[in-house]
C-alpha cells in the first residue's frame, strides 16, 4: 500500500519492517534459532519476534505492535486503496513555509541549535503563551515534534510504578512512552460520547497517581472536550497534586465549539503542541511545550542528551508558519466533516466535533471483523483495539481528497 500514515501508527511501520529482519537474521545472517521468553512474559505478536534475537532489551516488549502489524499485513495486499487510515492532513506544507525551509538551509542553518531553540522563536511563542495564559513561572521552549515534548515529559515525571491516567480510546504513543518510562496506564472508559467523566477520574486516583494526559480534540475520536470538563480536570488535578499534561497538536481544528485548555484553569498544567497537523509539518518535526519552569528545565537537560535539539532549517520555517492564517485550512476539513456525518447512513457517529478523526461504532461484528470487511472491499480503516481496551470502534481518518471520501462512502454503506 505504499507509503503508510496511521500518526502514532505511522512511524512504527518502517522501524517494524526493519525490526523483523533484525529479529529473523543474526548480524552474521544466519537465521537464528527461536529463543524463549523470558520467565513471566507474556508472547504478543511482534514481541515475540523481538525478543528471538538475543540483544534486545526487555523493555521492548513492553510495546506491542501486533494490532497496527495486523492491519498492514491486510493492507498489503490492497491496490489502490481507499485509504481513510491518514493521521496527517492531505494537503502538503504550505509553500511559504517550504520556501522558508529552503532560505534556512541555503543561508547555512544547518548546525545544531540551541537546546531549548532558536532565540526568535523561543521568544515568539513565549510571548503568545504570556499573553495567553499570563502565568509567573510558565515557560516555553522547542522539541523535536509534540512526540518528543511528550517523552522527554514522561521520562522526567514517572518514577517506577507511578500510575499515569489515560482515556479510553487513546493515542497509542500514551501507552508504550508510559510503560517504556516504567509507569502503568490506567485507563478511563469514555464510551459512548468519549468526553471525560470527572467523577471516573476521581474514583481512579491512588497514592501512586501521579499524572493525568488529556487530549483535545482527540485522537482518535475527534471529540473536543466541553469547557466544563476541562475545568473539572484542571481543578481535580490542582486540589489532588496530580501532573496534568494536555496534548493540543489538534487545537487548531475545532468545528463546533471553542478550545479550551486546561492551562486557563491550571497554572502546573504541561502542555505540549506542535504544527505537525496544523501546518501538516509531520516530517518537519517541529513541536514545542509550555510549563512550569522546573519540569521544562529538567525536559531542556533531557533533551540535550536525547534529541539534542529540533531540527535548526524547521524552526526558522516554523516562524514563517506562525505567520500564516489557516482558516480556510479549518474550514475545508469542517465541510468534510459534515459531508461525512451527513452521507454516512445509519452510523453511530459520537465526538467528531474536532481533529480530522471519527470513531464510529461497527455496525456488526467486533471492529477487527468489520475491517477485514472494509478492507475487502478495499476500503483502509484502523480497527478501535489499536486505541483502546476494548474492540468495537473504527476509525476514520477524513484527511483526504473528496474523491476518496465518496468512495469510502459508497463502501461504508454498501457493507453496513
Ligand atoms: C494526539 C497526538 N499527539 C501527538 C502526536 C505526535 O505528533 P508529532 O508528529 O508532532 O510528533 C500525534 C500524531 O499523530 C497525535 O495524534
């Protein structure tokens, strides 16, 4: 199927593809003899064939690959698919951004950059989130894509067994960065209308909570929480000491209501952004975080030993992006939005108000069976147990030309 993008899914597919080979071959490239798993762990699909090589780290198997390795091995047999599986936008980097990409490098920016970023830009976005949020001791700096901001944040608040709240459906990267840190997810059921329901949350808090990732609009439901709600967590999170970190990669693309982010509510909340999605930077990989100064100095330390810096060339376009309006961008994939909600018959479409995602419940069968059917009918959609506990949800990415959309349409209700 080519190039795949499934977002958090995306950037597995290549790694797995080169993962396999090293688990089937020795460096000698003699096949290696099956080894067995180690006393108490369990066999997952991909693990599994990690862990036949003898180098790999333990920790490894605490990322499981197998449901998004499922999809692919279906996927590849698909010709010119109806691909409704894209976690990027459709449309490519606008053009003043790529020209001042290309000005960054043909003038030699080329080299590292400072840790935290390049000075005009570190200086740009602090000022935005001054006047944002106007809070003391917030302070911003840049990182190599929202992913980075949100490892380098796990890794510099999980202590071994700290217990981190996530809500059901999630992002996949929650999870394996959560466990890779030595944390366990604790997730939070939000079917049907995928909003947060404080008092689940209240009810989940231990002693060993000690963080809470909420994301609006979400992936992979598209929901963006109410205000209210995000009120109630920020508060929750305040009078409970709890960490709060909210991913915003999508803020840009709201349809029906306001953004709201916890940080009006919160002065402690981490928040992590990027333009990734709102400037489709994806391969760029520009993102930046805002918090309270001690976390965001422990992360810049982090950083200088891990991804070192964002790439220099992006961070003088990422200025030129801040410059530009898009919301003509909002409005386009508004209209797809709906053109999907209004076309898709007898679906159960909840959230759907932001991003570019639906999470939209099979009509029949688990949604493993429902897309096997779609794909059948080569029609690529990612099954809901890549993003949650339990099997009953599809996602559908509308990031795509109208062409496609009316294509997806047309399969979606022939096999419904
Ligand atoms: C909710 C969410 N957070 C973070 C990311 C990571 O984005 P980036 O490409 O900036 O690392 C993604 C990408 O799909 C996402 O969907």
């Amino acid at each position: 199927m080519g190039e795949s993008h499934m977002d958090g899914c995306s950037s597995l597919c290549p790694t797995l593809i080169r993962q396999r080979s090293a688990a089937t071959f020795s460096p000698q490239g003699r096949r290696n003899e099956k080894t067995a798993l180690p006393q108490g762990r369990r066999d997952i699909g991909i693990t599994k064939a990690l862990t036949m090589h003898p180098w790999i780290a333990d920790r490894m198997s605490l990322i499981d690959a197998s449901g998004i390795r499922k999809v692919f091995d279906l996927a590849a047999k698909m010709k010119d698919p109806v691909n409704l599986s894209i976690g990027q936008p459709h449309f490519d980097t606008p053009e003043p951004v790529k020209a001042a990409l290309k000005k960054a490098i043909d003038d030699g920016k080329n080299a590292y950059s400072q840790t935290q970023g390049i000075l005009p830009l570190v200086e740009r976005l602090q000022e935005e989130v001054d006047r944002t949020y106007g809070h003391q001791n917030r302070k911003v700096f840049v990182t190599s894509g929202t992913s980075g901001a949100l490892n380098l944040a796990l890794l510099a608040l999980i202590n071994p067994g700290d217990e981190v709240i996530v809500f059901d459906p999630w992002f996949v990267m929650y999870k394996h960065l959560t466990n890779l840190a030595g944390g366990k997810v604790v997730p939070i059921n939000t079917y049907p209308d995928f909003q947060m329901d404080i008092s689940k949350v209240e009810a989940a808090i231990t002693p060993k909570t000690k963080l809470i990732i909420a994301n609006s609009p979400s992936n992979p439901t598209g929901t963006v929480a109410s205000a209210e709600n995000m009120q109630a967590i920020a508060q929750l999170a305040k009078d409970k000491n709890i960490a709060l970190i909210s991913d915003e990669i999508y803020r840009l693309y709201c349809y029906d209501q306001e953004f709201t982010s916890p940080a009006l509510f919160n002065d402690q909340t981490i928040v992590i952004d990027g333009l990734s999605k709102s400037h489709s930077m994806t391969g760029l990989r520009l993102g930046f975080c805002h918090g309270p100064s001690e976390v965001m100095e422990q992360m810049i330390k982090l950083q200088q030993f891990t991804y070192v810096c964002a790439p220099q060339p992006t961070q003088w376009a990422a200025l030129t992006a801040l410059d530009m309006d898009l919301s003509s961008v909002v409005e386009d994939y508004k209209r797809k939005r709906d053109f999907m909600r209004d076309n898709l018959k007898g679906y159960d479409i909840q959230g759907a108000d932001g991003a570019f995602y639906m999470f939209i419940k099979a009509p029949w069968g688990t949604a493993t069976e429902f897309v096997k059917k779609a794909i059948e009918n080569n029609l690529l959609i990612i099954p809901g147990n890549v993003f949650s506990d339990q099997d009953t949800h599809f996602r559908l990415s509308y990031a795509s030309d109208d062409r496609n959309l009316e294509r997806g349409v047309e399969i979606l209700n022939k096999i419904r």
